[in-house]
C-alpha cells in the first residue's frame, strides 16, 4: 500500500505531504521524503543520456528504505511527486499521471498562490481516492 | 567497528602515539600532524636502516616501488578481540611523545612511557621522542635506553628532517620484526582464535576440522603481514593458499577476511590504477567477501558476537572504493544495506560507527540531505549516553545537519558566505535578494527543522553550551513561533534566560531571537530644520533645489538617473536623528527589550539604547535616536538588541525577506500582521550622508507662539525673534513668503535681519512684521467669484490660510578652495498663525442726496468762476464744513453716502472716516488742497448694534461735462456721432468705473476697538455697488448751470433803508438776471424761460392774481451758449408783496448731442431735453 504522497515544489519547498498509515510516524515519512529529493536533484543535475529516460517524467524507484519504496516524477516545471510505498512495485507512471492531473486542477485555481502549500481539500479527497484506487488494483 | 575504514585499512601499521608525562594539547597536536606526514614510508628510502639478518620471507618485495603505511593512533587503543584475525587491527609500535621543558625529569619519563607500553603486547617497535630536551637532558640522554629519542632543540625543518630519519628506523625495524615473525610463523605456526570460534570443548572430528583450519588461518595471516611489509605479491600468495584451504574447510569467516586481504594486495599492486576491469574484479570480490561473511553467520553464538560488523564494514570499504557519482546508484544500495543492517548491531557504539560512515559516504557521494538524516541518527545515538561529552559529540554532529535542513546558525553561515555577501555592493541588492529568499523555500520544512533545533537546543543543555542553547532556543522562537503552543514559547523563552544566565553579560550571539524589528520610516526633518542644497550659480541659491509648487513629485524636475530609485538623507554632525522602527512581539508572553538601539558598522554614529516593553501579541512603532558624530557615510543595516540576557544584531534585511517570503506564503506568518499591525510598504534604507555642522535657526513669536487673532482688517505688528541654536554663524539669510494670503503680510523689516548678520551661535534678532488681517466675507467672495458658484457662504477658513515666512539661511562658505562641496544651506519656515475673527460687519450702503435752495444774491454763487469751490466754502460763507455749495448747480448740496455696520463681536469699535482730497481737476488748479484730509467725528458702535456712518461726497464733482467719460465715443464717431450707441456705452461704463475707483479710494474706513486694535475698514465694493446707480448725478455735472443775481444800480435806497447790501424790496423794481453757463465742450443752443413762485408754490408771474410784475422776457428766450462760456439774460421784477420767493430757471436744448442724450438717459433723439435749475429763494422785504 502507499504510505505516503508528497509535491515538492521547484525549489524543493514541500507542497502538500500526505500519509496514509495508521502509525504516528508522519516524522519519518517527511524524513524520507526530504531524503528522496537528494536523488532527485541528482537525476535533475545528471540526466542520463540514453534515450528512453530523455523526456520521462516517471523516475521510478528513487530508493529503498528499511520497509518503504520511494519513487519519484518529475514534472517539467521541476515540481516533484513522491510516493513511498511499502513492498509494492510502481511499474507505470500511470499513478503519478492521475496525481499530476489533480496538482494540475489544484493549482490552477486563481485563488492558489504558486509556491503556497495546498490546502484545498478536493485536492486532498481525490489525492486520497487515487491512493485508494492504486491500493485496490494492485491488491487485486 | 572501526570508524575511517577502507580497502586499504588493511595494509596499515597501527601505531599508537601516546603523550608521555604531561604535554600541553596544542603541542600534542603539533607533534602529532608532524608524524601524520610521515604515514608513508618508501621502502627505497628505509634500506639503510635495514639489515638482513636471516633470508627474508618477503621474496618478492618491491623495493623501489612499494612502501609501508602507517596508521597513527592518537592515545591508542585498546587491544581488539579480533587481532588475530585481522593482524593490522593490532598495535605493532608504539610511539611516545614527551616534552621534555613539562617534564624534565627523564628517568620518570622512560619509566612511564615503558608502563604505558605494557598495555601493547603486541608492539614491536617502541620509541619515546623527547622533543624540546635542555641542555642538561642532553648530556645525561644518552645514556637513557635505546627507546628514548631525544631531539635536540632546533628550527622545525630540522626536526623534520630527524623525525622523518627516526620514522624510517622505526619502519626497517618493523620490517625486521614481520620478518621475524613470518618466518616463527611458518615453522612453528601460531594458533589463532576469533571470538567467533566455539568456546566449547571440541569434539574429535571438529578437532582435525580446527587443524586444517589453522593452517588455512596462518597461511592468512602471514599474508596479513606480508601486506603490512608492503609486499602484495607475497600476500596474495599465501591468501590464495589461504583461501583454497579455507574453502576447504569451510571456514568462511577466514575464508571471507582472506579474500579480503587478496582484494587489499591486488589494489596495493595496482596502486594508483583506476580501469574498469579492476573496478568490476574489486567489486565481484568484495561481494563475494560480503556473501562469506553473512554465511559464517551462526546461530548459536549469534547473542554474543556476530560476523555482522565484518560484513557491514566490508560494505563500507566496498561503498567507499566505489564512491563516486557515477557509480552513486550502486553505492546508495551498499549504504541502505548497511543501514538496514545496523538494527541487528548489538553494540550501540558500532553502530554510532556505521551511522557516521555511512554520512560520511552520503556526504561526499553529494546526497547531503541522506548525510544530515545519519548525523541526525549519529546525534541521536549520542545522546542515548548520559554524557556530556556525547552530548558535545551530539551537538557537533547535529551542527553539521543545520545546513542541510536549513536552520543553520548564522554564526556559521557568516563564516563562509556572508563575509563575501556584505562586501558586494548595493548595487546588486535585488538580486542577493532573490537568493535569500530561494533559501526560504526550502525552510518549510518546518516538521523536519523544528525536531532538529529541539534536538540541538537538548544536547546543547546537555553538553553545557549555553551559548548553543540559547542559540538554537532563538532559532526556534524566531523561525517557527506559530506551530508552537503558549506554553511551549514560554518554555524556549526560560530556555533563553536560564541559557543567558550562566553566559557572560555582553554575550554576543550572531541568531537573533525576538522581537522582530523592522525600518518603519525616516521621519523627515521638521520644516524648522530643512536642509537646502544650494545652488551654487545664483546669489539666491536656493532656488531650483527645493521643490517648489504643490506637487511633491513633478515630473518636470531634473531626475539623477543614478540615485532615482534611492532617497537622500542628510545627517549633520551634532545634530540629533530619529529612525522609527517597528517592532513585534508574536508570542504569549510578556517581552522585555533590555535595550535596543540602532547599529551601525561605520564608526560616525552614537545611538541612544531604549527600553522596551512588549506586551504577548503586539507590535509597537519606537522611535530610535542617535548623534552623527563625524562627517562621511552612515549605514544602518539594522538593530542592536540586547534581549533575553543576550547581545544580537537584526538586521533590516532580513526581517523585509521574511515578510517578502510571507507576502508570497513561503513562511509561516507574518510577525507584524498576527500582531495586528497593518501592512506597510517596503522601506528602503536611503544613502544617508553626514555633513559638517550647520547653523540652526531657531524661531518665535515675541509674546508667544499662539495664534494671532485679528480681526478682519486689523493692522498690528508682531515681532518674530530669530535665534542661532548651532555651532556655526549664519552668514546669509533671506526671508520670504509663501503660502495663502501673502499680501497680509503688509512689511517685514529685512533691514533688522540682514543688519544683524552673521549672527553668531546663540545670537538672537527680531524682526518686526507688519500684518493686516484679510477679510474673511472676502476671500469666500473671491473664491465664490472664480469658482462662479455663488454657494458658498460663510465658510470657515483652515489654518492652512495663513502665510509662512520662510527664512533661507547659511553658514560660512568651506574657506578651502573646494568649491564644488558647497555646504547645504536651511529653510527655516515660520507659519504665522494668524486667526482672524468677524469684526464689523456691512449692511448696506446707500447715497443720500438733499438739496436747500440758495438765497438771490448780488455776487450770488458766481457759478461761472467755479473753480475756486473752497473759497466758497472756506472763506465767505463760513458754512458748517458739512455743508456743500454745489457750484454747478447753485445750490446748497448735500450728499452722503450712507453706510450701515453691525458689530457681532464682543467688543466696541470706533469708527472714524477720513476722504483724502484730491482733485480730480487734471488742470491740478487748487494742487495746495490736493493733500488735505477731512477728519469726521468718530462713531461709536456697541456690540450687537448698528450704526450708520456718513460719509460726504459732494467734493467729487467734474468740472465739465466732456468727452473724457465718453472718449471712445467721441473719438469714434467724431462730430457725426450716434452709430454705436451700445460700444459707447461699455466704454463709457469702463471709464466711470475708474473714476469711481479713484474716489473710493480716497476714502477710508478706521475703526479702532480697545486699546491694540485698530484696523481699516473694506469697503470698496460696498461703495461701489451703492454708487454704481447714482453714478452720474455724483459724478457729472449738468450740461448747463442756472444762476440769478440782482442786478443792483440803486443801492443807495437800499443803504438809507440800512437793510443788507444783497436784500430785496418790494414795490421797488428789481433788476435781476439769469446765467446760464455751458458746462459741455459744444455750443448748446437752447430756449430759456423763468418763473417765479410764491411761497405756496403758485406761479405768481402769470395769471390773473399774478403779485409779481416783470419787465424782459421770461418766457423762450432763444439763446446759444458757447462750450464753457456763460450767457445772461437781463430782466426785473416787482414784487408786490413782501415775502418768500422762489425763482427757477429751466431751459429746453435743441439739437442736443449725443453726449447731453447720455446725460439725460435718453435714447431717442426725438425727446426733447429738458434742463431745470435749482430752485433760487427771494427775500422780498416790505416797506410801509
């Protein structure tokens, strides 16, 4: 299941962080969470050259950690989405391509101020339906 | 675990360097840095000191090329349980350290250092250096065993050059020794144990088992030494034979520690070699190393000593072999697999080890928020131990995440950037700018910072670093005050007092804590004090640098394109500033500012500390001062803030990025706005220049600064007392006026100022300034009349009405011949607050006009010869002065204007009209008269009453009815005349209206009301508007003039009679005769009669009861009178009764012109014009 979501904004600055386990141990998934982005300003800062990784958003397994999978996307206007998940493979970027849409719907209220943590709750309740959504298929 | 390892550990010396008798710390260090440079010995250089004694089992040892490696070890350690497996783990020499000047006593010092070698069982090599020996040691060192070095006293290269011999001794002895011990080992064997090997007794097969073992291991561990000797060759042969044994036995803890060795000799050949081929055979090896070590697991030992630290170490060395960022992917999976192994650690300090390499390794692959979250793991871990000195260990680790989680201290942010940050100029403002605040955004991760100040402030507690706590306690309150709880501020803020108590006072920290401070405003300097720039072309050099007009901005003005972003400020020396900061306390909890005062880095400035209170919640606007003290540039970045028993500076800065970062939701919350303060605009600091002393003139009002009440047209003189309060003489003053009402300003005395310069410091003038109060019906007239809205009434005025004197004063110029710094000249303004309350207020005005008929007389009136009007007056009559003689019409005249005043005040006012006389006779014929005035009694008016006021007009009369009334009229149409009637009449109105101009003016209005005030009266318009409808029966005489006068040739009968010389008698024929005199420039032509009336009015010429007889004509005596000529008509009377007459002449004008039309106002040139003369009486006497 996914522990925990994360939008890190361009300049590393957390927009919305979000776990969903029933341990008090949001600490940890934050410390992971701003562990992960060591990896993603590598993969920034050294874009491997071969072709299929060119334009891919999706960065896949950034890390593993005691029980957690960390992966990683990467938008083009350098905001970041994180899940952590336990034991459980993130083979397509197809997770992260539902979030990024509701990112998408999020900031783009004229009410938002870009560089601001989300507050929104639709944000929040479809962040929460897609987490639930993954958990279901991928259990299935 | 051993902290620092790698592949190459393996080939390392352990020395232990250990401080002989007492050795001062810094010293110890030095000494120990000199033999850091000596960790590397070439074998080339140590075959001098080495002597083959047997044949050496090192056959193949590269002698040019290879080397041995030391590892120093600082106060050594203790013997490890894992020697025998890993050789290089064991102490092989031990090195002390003495210096001789701290302990001079050389016996106890060999004596000691042989006490502490007892520890190392496995030394093979002991020396102790005496460094610094006297003379004295010198002489008696010798003698002192063989261990003991003295180096004699001499500059540091030469000490070097002995250290490095007694280190290459030191490395051909320990060559000799592994010789020594290879070839005892290869014959006799040694037996070698790990805590790894069953304690308990053997069994038979275990027991051949453990034999082939043991040769397995001592084939290992001469490869051990071997590698120790710098001989890889030689190692890799017996590992290879080690490991073929091994694998044999399965002993695969030996069998792992082999292969490791093999990896270590293959690098030491290949030293400095980095090819692919190498990496991949080092890394399939090293994971094979790692897979034995995990297989020599076993279960039954597992509680008490386990493989597991080999194999993680053997991750690290592979970690730190492979670690670059190219390789980072591999590398991270090598450290998370160490770090998941570090939970099944027994021993807590080993996995403190593996914590701080696996940091270390993150750190140096780049991945600094991986290394700050082990350091944090690594502070953790320390802080578990109860000790202080853990918790110092703790705070340091801890210190190093601060960047990474950016919440460092700006004590050490300064250390590396800042100093660069405050050398740039200020030009580039903008852009430091936009970096500070890039490093906001990574500041919220507030979850993550706020646990990692708490941990600092803890084990800054803990280590007894109040300086950190309070730091760390500040950073805290500061950063992150709306995510803590009341009580939890009022904690940190007994963290910060109890911190400050154990610190000295005047601690400075570089974190500030509270309040927030921030640049409110420059309050500009009051009007008193403005500073001009002069303008150094003109003699009036303050014009053109003050912004004149309404406007403060116009756009016309001359803009600087380098300073238009940038304000100006310009301190004095000596002179008193004020800065307004703002400052907010957005915690629960009362905040006392022990002082705060504005700092600056430039040397010029002393500010005056303040105290402050702050109640929870509240921001509060202070005022902070301070003395320029010599002239050059002032910069103020921020305050200085003693606050919670703790010195900090606040910047300006910082605070603007703060709120920059809040306006754009990148921090928290806005201090100033959760205090309930209101938003305010960015205030940028200005370039503030000080310059040199400069005079300050100083004003008021002699009889105080209150306002001056007037009343409306009253004239009083105040006087203004000017005074030098600077340290310079003023050298140039000029005074004018600005502001509304100007002209009330009726004179200054400049004479009294400018006679008074230079007025030198604490000199005083005073000059007088005449006022004159402005009407307040007026000015609301004025503005009702331009802004043709006649709404208005009564409005109030604002104080803004008055004039201000403005004084523009100056020092001496520089006497140097530096003209282009001309020292800035002051404005000193002076606003005359003048008040002017109603006075006597107008109710009307109207003319009045009366006339009493003049008596017949012999020399009668004399019309013709009019000019001399006062000699009438004046001499023959000797007429009350009121009373008038018409000349142009004969007759007794009266006209007054009459003005009607209400007093609303609460005072009295006299009122005395005075008519300056001049006559309008262009001619200047009566010019002695032309000065005179007419004084009339004075009238008094009470309050709330009305009064009427006469004032006599009838001196204002012209002489001739001409042109000059009706120039344009004339000129025009010239003797053809009438064609535009309606130009003429606007002309004619034009010239009137100046003429009555010109009698107005001659009149005046005083009042006086007590005994100060005293004023005049405005009353121009009132006249006018009375006069404008009479105008010409005031002004212009009648075209023609009547007059009677007996004709007197029988005066004899009149004298026997003894009656008057000009009486009439009845029954006595009396000749009499009419003048008619032309007033106008034409010849009039026109028909004349005369009648005569009794006293009832009846005509008693004509008719049946007719009681005059005549002789002449009376009736239509055609007549032509020349311009400005008289005509007579001769006739007599007999009058019958006696008694009053009255004689009246009239006349029709034929032809008349346009000029006698316009007299008459009448337009149509049919209407006949009909003159009639003033009414004449006869005092007919009887006679018996």
């Amino acid at each position: 299941m996914i522990a925990c979501v994360a939008v890190v904004g361009h300049q590393n600055n957390p927009l919305y962080i979000q776990s969903f386990t029933e341990a008090d141990d949001a600490l940890k998934l934050h410390h992971i969470v701003h562990c992960s982005l060591d990896v993603v300003d590598e993969r920034v800062n050294n874009p491997k050259k071969s072709g299929p990784t060119l334009n891919e958003t999706f960065l896949g397994l950034l890390y593993p950690t005691e029980n957690y999978k960390v992966y990683g996307y990467l938008t083009n206007t350098k905001v970041k989405f994180i899940i952590v998940t336990t034991h459980l493979d993130v083979r397509d970027a197809d997770f992260f391509r539902r979030f990024h849409a509701a990112y998408v719907d999020a900031v783009s209220n004229p009410f938002h101020v870009p560089g601001k943590k989300i507050t929104s709750t639709t944000f929040a309740e479809r962040v929460s339906t897609i987490v639930k959504s993954f958990g279901l298929s991928s259990a299935g | 675990m051993e902290p620092d390892v790698s592949i190459e550990t393996s080939c390392m010396i352990r020395i232990a360097v250990l401080p002989i008798g007492t050795v001062p710390p810094t010293l110890l260090r030095d000494y120990h840095s000199m033999l850091l440079r000596h960790h590397r010995i070439p074998l080339s250089a140590i075959s001098s000191f080495y002597t083959e004694h047997q044949k050496s089992p090192f056959t193949q040892q590269p002698w040019d090329t290879g080397s041995l490696r030391f590892k120093f070890v600082l106060g050594g350690a203790p013997p490890s349980p894992w020697e025998d497996f890993q050789s290089n783990r064991k102490i092989l020499a031990v090195i002390g350290i003495c210096h001789c000047p701290s302990s001079p006593d050389l016996d106890s010092v060999i004596e000691q250092f042989n006490f502490a070698c007892k520890g190392y069982s496995s030394a093979l090599v002991k020396r102790c250096f005496a460094f610094s020996p006297s003379d004295s040691h010198l002489e008696n060192g010798a003698k002192k065993g063989e261990n003991l070095l003295l180096f004699p006293p001499a500059d540091l290269q030469m000490q070097e050059f002995h250290l490095q011999t007694m280190m290459q001794d030191i490395a051909a002895s320990l060559l000799m020794e592994f010789e020594k011990w290879v070839l005892k080992a290869e014959s006799a064997g040694t037996l070698l144990k790990t805590p790894l090997d069953s304690q308990a007794s053997l069994n038979s097969e275990e027991v051949i088992k453990a034999k082939k073992r043991r040769l397995a291991r001592a084939q290992k561990t001469i490869g051990d030494y071997c590698l120790l000797a710098g001989s890889p060759v030689d190692a890799n042969a017996h590992y290879s034979t080690a490991l073929e044994l091994a694998r044999l036995t399965s002993d695969f803890f030996w069998y792992a520690g082999a292969l490791e060795g093999s990896v270590c000799a293959l690098l030491v050949d290949r030293i400095g070699q980095k090819d692919p081929v190498l990496e991949e055979e080092v890394r399939y090896r090293y994971n094979s190393v790692i897979l034995h070590y995990r297989k020599s697991f076993i279960h039954d030992n597992a509680q008490r000593v386990s493989p597991l630290s080999f194999e993680l170490e053997a991750t690290l060395k592979l970690a730190r072999y492979l670690c670059r960022r190219e390789l980072a992917k591999d590398v991270v999976e090598l450290l998370t697999s160490a770090a998941d192994g570090a939970k099944s650690l027994i021993d807590a300090s080993d996995r403190l080890i593996l914590y701080v390499e696996i940091a270390r390794l993150f750190g140096t692959l780049g991945y600094q928020r991986k290394a700050a979250f082990f350091s944090r793991q690594v502070a953790q871990l320390y802080l578990q131990q109860e000790k202080r000195s853990a918790a110092i260990c703790a705070l340091q680790v801890l210190a190093m995440t601060t960047k990474a989680y950016r919440v460092q201290s700006r004590a050490s942010i300064s250390k590396h950037s800042l100093s660069g940050e405050t050398g740039s100029s200020y030009a580039d403002g903008g852009k430091r700018h936009h970096q500070s605040v890039v490093s906001l955004f990574e500041s919220q991760w507030s979850t993550l910072q706020m646990v990692v100040l708490r941990e600092i402030l803890l084990s800054a507690v803990r280590a007894g670093d109040p300086l950190a706590a309070w730091s760390a306690a500040a950073r805290l309150l500061r950063s992150y005050y709306p995510l803590i709880t009341p009580a939890g501020q009022n904690g940190l803020a007994s963290a910060l007092t109890n911190s400050a108590e154990r610190l000295p006072s005047g601690t400075r920290c570089a974190d500030p804590a509270l309040p927030f401070v921030r640049l409110y405003s420059f309050p500009m300097l009051p009007s008193q004090m403005d500073i001009i720039k002069r303008n150094p072309g003109r003699d009036d050099w303050w014009v053109g640098s003050a912004p004149s007009g309404p406007f403060i901005y116009t756009p016309y003005s001359k803009v600087d394109p380098n300073d238009s972003s940038k304000q100006e400020l310009i301190w004095i020396v000596g002179e008193p500033v004020q800065v307004l900061v703002e400052l907010a306390n957005p915690c629960g909890f009362d905040l006392r500012v022990d002082s705060i005062y504005l700092s600056t880095h430039s040397e010029n400035f002393d500010a005056f500390p303040v105290i402050v209170d702050l109640p929870p919640n509240s921001s509060k606007v202070i005022t902070l001062s301070g003395i320029p003290t010599s002239v050059g540039v002032v910069t103020i970045p921020g305050c200085t803030v003693h606050c919670f028993g703790v010195v900090t500076e606040h910047l300006f800065r910082d605070v603007d990025n703060l709120l920059l970062g809040a306006a754009q939701g990148l921090v928290l919350s806005d201090p100033f706005r959760c205090c309930g303060s209101a938003k305010l605009k960015n205030v940028s600091i200005p370039d503030i220049s000080v310059v040199p002393p400069l005079p300050l003139l100083l004003s008021h009002v002699v009889g105080g600064d209150g306002a001056i009440i007037l009343y409306e047209g009253e004239i009083r003189d105040v006087w203004i007392s000017v005074s030098n309060a600077g340290t310079v003489p003023v050298e140039q003053a000029h005074i004018s006026l600005s502001g509304k009402n100007q002209d009330s300003v009726i004179s200054i005395a400049y004479e009294a100022l400018k006679s008074a310069l230079p007025l030198k410091p604490g000199a005083e003038v005073t000059v007088p300034v005449t006022l004159k109060a402005w009407q307040l019906g007026l000015v609301d007239h004025e503005t009702a009349s331009t802004k043709s809205a006649s709404g208005s009434t009564g409005r109030h005025l604002k104080d803004g009405s008055s004039p201000s004197l403005l004084i523009h004063y100056s020092g001496p110029l520089m006497s140097s011949g530096d003209q282009s710094v001309l020292p800035p000249g002051r404005r000193l303004v002076v606003p005359l607050q003048i008040n002017v309350l109603q006075g006597l207020s107008f109710v009307k005005a109207r003319l009045l006009s009366m006339e009493i008929p003049a008596n017949v007389g012999e020399n009668l009136s004399t019309p013709v010869s009019v000019d001399s009007t006062e000699g009438i007056i004046g001499s023959e009559n000797k007429m009350e002065k009121l009373m008038k003689i018409d000349p142009f019409r004969g007759s007794w005249g009266l006209r007054f204007l009459e003005l009607e005043l209400f007093n609303p005040t609460d005072v009295v006012f006299e009122i005395s009209v005075s008519v300056r006389l001049e006559n309008s006779n262009k001619d200047g014929l009566s010019s002695d008269q032309d000065a005179t005035e007419y004084g009339y009694p004075k009238t008094r008016i009470d309050r709330d009453y009305s009064a009427r006021v006469l004032i006599p007009l009838e001196h204002f009369k012209l002489p001739i009815l001409d042109g000059s009334f009706f120039v344009k009229d004339l000129k025009s149409d010239g003797s053809t005349g009438g064609r535009n009637s309606s130009f003429s009449e606007k002309n004619t109105k034009a010239e009137l209206d100046a003429s009555i101009k010109n009698l107005i003016s001659r009149i005046k209005v005083r009042w006086q009301s007590g005994r100060n005030s005293s004023g005049e009266l405005n009353i121009k318009d009132a006249i006018q508007a009375a006069l404008q409808t009479s105008v010409m029966d005031v002004l212009l005489p009648d075209p023609l003039t009547f007059g009677f006068r007996l004709v007197r040739k029988d005066s004899e009968k009149a004298k026997k009679l003894g009656l008057p010389k000009d009486s009439v008698l009845a029954h006595d024929m009396t000749p009499m005769e009419t003048i008619v005199r032309n007033n106008t420039m034409e010849v009039i032509k026109i028909s004349l009669s005369v009648t005569c009336r009794d006293v009832a009015g009846e005509n008693c010429i004509e008719g049946s009861k007719g009681t005059v007889l005549w002789s002449g004509v009376l009736d239509e005596i055609a007549m032509e009178v020349l311009p400005l000529q008289e005509s007579r008509h001769c006739f007599s009377l007999y009058f019958l009764v006696p008694g009053e007459y009255t004689l009246v002449a009239a006349a029709v004008i034929d032809d008349a012109n346009n000029i006698l039309r316009a007299r008459a106002k009448t337009d149509s040139p049919d209407e006949p014009i009909f003159c009639r003369g003033p009414p004449f009486h006869v005092r007919v006497t009887g006679t018996v």
